[in-house]
C-alpha cells in the first residue's frame, strides 16, 4: 500500500479525508511519541490530540459512513 504519507496523500485525493495538513501532523505526533521524553513535547501532543485530531477522527467517521460503508 505504501508509506503511511502516500496514504494520506492518497486518502486525500480520493476525497476520504479533506483536510491533509492536520492527518500530516497527526501522523507526525504518532511518530514523536514514541520518541519523546520532553513535558513539553508530551503535553503539545496531548493538546494537539484534543483539539484537532479527535475532530479529525471523527469527519473521517462520519465521512465513511456517509460515503463508503
């Protein structure tokens, strides 16, 4: 299937998911998890988390609901 970016850039083209930037970031924050052992860094994932990528979870939802299931 690919990298989980040509994924995204392939979800987005095919108009599964309409915002690119924020599943980039998303994907970005997945990755720095795993390697961060920064409050800081730990703390802005978290924030980032609840105010952009739930939303972002949820379009998706709804969006497959509405259109692919």
């Amino acid at each position: 299937m690919g990298s989980p970016t040509a994924i995204i850039k392939l979800a987005y083209q095919a108009e599964m998911i309409d915002d690119e930037d924020v599943w980039s970031e998303a994907l970005k924050a997945h990755n720095n998890v795993v390697h961060s052992y920064s409050d800081e860094i730990a703390l802005s994932i978290i924030k980032d988390t609840q105010d952009k990528f739930v939303i972002m979870f949820e379009k998706l939802y709804q969006e497959l609901n509405e259109n692919w299931l």
